[in-house]
C-alpha cells in the first residue's frame, strides 16, 4: 500500500505512521519523535 498522496497531510500522516512503525522497532520513538 505504497500510493503517492498528491494531499500533503496524506502524505504527513503516512510518513508519521512508518516513522512510527520504524522507531517503535528501534526502539527510540521517544527520542525520534520530531514533530
């Protein structure tokens, strides 16, 4: 489920839920939460 969002908040929450996902498997949400 890769699509290109045209939307910009689309595009923000898409790259705030794998960040998410990438930081929670890291296991530094905390400290890579930049928003």
């Amino acid at each position: 489920v890769l699509t290109v969002a045209s939307c910009g908040v689309d595009r923000i929450a898409v790259g705030a839920i794998t960040h998410s996902a990438v930081a929670a498997d890291i296991g530094l949400d905390r400290d890579t939460i930049d928003y």
